[in-house]
C-alpha cells in the first residue's frame, strides 16, 4: 500500500471524485454544477439550485413544478417530533434541537432502501421540507409559544420567515433570504460535507447523514463562525475600536471570526454578493452600526493579513443581512443548515452512487509492548 505524508486537517486530500461543485480558491471563483453562483443568485430559486445540485441538470418547468409541489406538500412535521421538541430545554442551542430533531426523523422513517430511486427522491423531499419547520418550531416554542403551521401558498423561504416571526415577511427579505440560502448550499468538501459523506458511506440512513452533518456544521471554525462574528463586532462596538481590538487578537495568536478559509486566499465571492444584499436591506430599512465596524475591520484585517491570503469568507457578512430581517443570532447557523441540507443529499447521492466505505489509515505515535502495571502499583 502506498504510504502518504500526514497532513493535517487533510489538507489538499482529494476525499472523493465529484461533480456537484467547483471552487477556484486563487481567483474566487464558485460554481454549482458548472454554473457560477453570481448567475444563480441572480436569476435562480432556492428550491431550482437545489434541485440542480441533487439531479444535476437545471429542472424542466414541469420538473420545477413538481419538485416545488412536492416539498410544500411535506413542510409540516409530525405531533411526536413536535411535541418531543418541546422537552428540550429553552436554553439549549438551536443547532442541537436541530440535530436531535433531524436525527429523530429517522425514527419514523427507518426503512434504508438506498438502491430504490423513489426512496431517495421521498428522503431529499422530506429533509429539504421540514427542517426548515423544525427550526422555525424549536424558535416558537422556547418563547412559550406553539408553532405555527406551513403555510402553503407561500414558497419556501417566505414561509419560513413565516413561521419564524408569525407574520408574512416583507416581499425584499423573503427574496434576499432566499438568495443568502443559494450562497450557502453547497460548497465542495467542507467539514460538514465530509462528515455527511463519511457517514453516507456506512449505508445507514439518510437523517443519520444529515444529523452528522448538523452536528459538524455547528462549530465556530465552520458555520458556528456567523453567530460569533455578531457577537465580535458587539464587542468591539465602535470604529474607532476596530484596530486596536484587530492588534490584540492577533498578538494573542486568536482567530478573527469571519476571516480566512482553507480554499479560498481572495475574499469568498459569497460574501461579495452578501454585503451587496446587506446594503439593499440598509436602503430600505436603515443602516446598521455594525456595518460600519465590519468594514473597517475588513479594511483592518486586509492590511494586516491580506499577504498570508486571510479575506472575509461566507460567515462574515451573512449575520448582518439576518440581523436586519430580525433574527435571533443563535439561528443564523440553523439557516445555514437549511440551505446546505440540500447540498448534503446531493453528496449523499453521489456517495451512493459508487460507494466505498471511508477508512483512512493513522501515523501511529504511541507506544508498543507497554507493560500492563497491576492498579495498586499506579
Ligand atoms: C466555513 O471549508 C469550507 O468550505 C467551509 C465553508 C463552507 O461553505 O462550507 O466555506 C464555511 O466554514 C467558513 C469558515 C468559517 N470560520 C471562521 O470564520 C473561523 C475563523 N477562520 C479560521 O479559523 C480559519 O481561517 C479556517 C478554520 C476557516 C481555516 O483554517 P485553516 O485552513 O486550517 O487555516 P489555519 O487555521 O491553519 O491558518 C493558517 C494561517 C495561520 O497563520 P500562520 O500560523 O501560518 O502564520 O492563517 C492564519 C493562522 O493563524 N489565520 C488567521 C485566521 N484564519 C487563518 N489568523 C487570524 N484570523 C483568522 N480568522
């Protein structure tokens, strides 16, 4: 077998052979199945990038038609999930209802028939309907309040803010939002991807994939990083404190939420696309203060780091674009969840397609031989 060099974090191991999508790290470049995300973001729909990602092509009219029926048709959730939702505790993160409610749709649906094209078809449908519901639930009910239903003459992503705030969201948010769930559905083999794929790879169930995934997605190196760049820039609370908190950090050798990412050395062209969809947000509703302590950090950071390729990535502006629709800072990276969900299956798939179990090997740093010491000699 040939032996390679270890490298941490994995770094520049093609993991698998894919096709779903595409980044140029250099030039800031990404691209779902070929087409770039500008495009999508422009002219695209939630639900058709997902489809795209998934089947592979653009949809039909028909095909859009149906698939778009399909997931409204399974937006609800059913009373058990919802009622063992509201045993969680009001103070645990949402992200861990998530992954609990998503692992416990298992429960109910524990036939694994992977081979069968109408299984997985009724399990991407499934998954992409109603985690969207489960978090606008788990919202609702650590207020007090009972959830309330999907409402089906409203498309996606306007129906979750829906069911989030209990009011029909403005026309330019519920395409803005929609849009920030384009620019967070997929995006190669991140760490929550590999996870997703690694636990495809054992043939278990497709909410086992996704509840992995979850799990993975919410710490602050990955997606856990747009609730803490709200929070940093609360800290730092003015400009004028924007260097010296920049210099602090840095000399401490601490990270700066929002910054750097292991592809991309220019700024992620999500975020480019971000802070135009923020700024179209603050013409209409009014500004933000942390817009200002955002770009200044961004001017900051640039000058500090930019040589070692460190830039805004998708986390840094999306907290702003959220925060002015409302939402509470602990769900950005649910939503960041309910967009990549569908990313996920599209790997899911993939990994079923031609499936070998993940086994990677270890550089064995330990002992040998060592000798058993009987408990009272310790
Ligand atoms: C996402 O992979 C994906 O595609 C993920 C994602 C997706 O869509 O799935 O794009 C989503 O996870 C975005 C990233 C969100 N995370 C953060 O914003 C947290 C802050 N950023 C980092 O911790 C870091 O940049 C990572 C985790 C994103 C990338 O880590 P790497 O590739 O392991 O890089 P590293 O930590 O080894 O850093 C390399 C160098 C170091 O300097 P040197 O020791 O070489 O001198 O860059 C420096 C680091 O100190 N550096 C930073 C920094 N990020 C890297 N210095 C200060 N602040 C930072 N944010």
């Amino acid at each position: 077998m040939m032996v390679c060099e270890y490298k941490p974090g994995l770094e520049g191991i093609p993991a698998a052979q894919s096709s779903i999508s595409y980044v140029d790290g250099q030039k800031g470049i990404l691209e779902y199945r070929g087409i770039r995300i500008e495009e999508l973001a422009a002219k695209s729909t939630f639900i058709e990038t997902a489809y795209l990602l998934i089947w592979g092509e653009l949809p039909t009219k028909e095909e859009l038609a149906a698939f778009e029926e399909e997931v409204r048709l399974h937006r609800r959730i059913k009373y058990r999930i919802r009622d063992m939702m509201k045993c969680f505790p009001e103070s645990g993160h949402p992200m861990d209802a998530l992954q609990a409610s998503a692992a416990a749709l298992g429960l109910f649906y524990s036939l694994r028939d992977l081979h069968n094209p109408a299984y997985i078809r009724d399990s991407v449908v499934r998954l992409i309907a109603t985690i969207p519901t489960m978090v606008a639930a788990f919202q609702l009910m650590r207020k007090g309040n009972d959830p309330v239903k999907p409402r089906d003459d409203l498309d996606y992503s306007a129906n979750f803010l829906y069911m989030l705030n209990e009011k029909e969201p403005d026309a330019l948010a519920a395409k803005i939002f929609d849009i920030c769930l384009i620019l967070h559905v997929e995006h190669t083999m991140n760490a929550s991807t590999f996870s997703a794929r690694v636990t495809a790879s054992t043939l278990t169930d497709p909410y086992a994939v996704v509840a992995s995934a979850v799990g993975t997605l919410g710490g602050p190196l990955h997606g856990g990083a747009n609730e803490e760049v709200i929070q940093m820039l609360e800290e730092i609370g003015s400009v004028e404190n924007v260097r010296p908190y920049v210099e602090e950090r840095l000399q401490n050798k601490q990270k700066l939420m929002g910054f750097g990412h292991r592809v991309y050395k220019v700024k992620d062209p999500r975020a480019i696309i971000l802070q135009d969809l923020a700024e179209q947000l603050f013409d209409k509703f009014g500004g933000d203060k942390y817009y200002d302590i955002a770009q200044e950090m961004e001017r900051v950071v640039e000058e500090k780091l930019g040589h070692k390729g460190i830039y805004p990535n998708v986390d840094f502006y999306s907290g702003l674009v959220y925060r002015k629709m409302g939402i509470p800072t602990d769900l950005f990276t649910p939503i960041f969840a309910i967009a990549r969900v569908a990313g996920w299956l599209a790997h899911w798939k993939e990994q079923l397609a031609e499936n070998r179990i993940f086994r990677p090997t270890q550089v064995y740093n330990g002992k040998h031989e060592a000798p058993y010491i009987p408990l009272e000699q310790r």
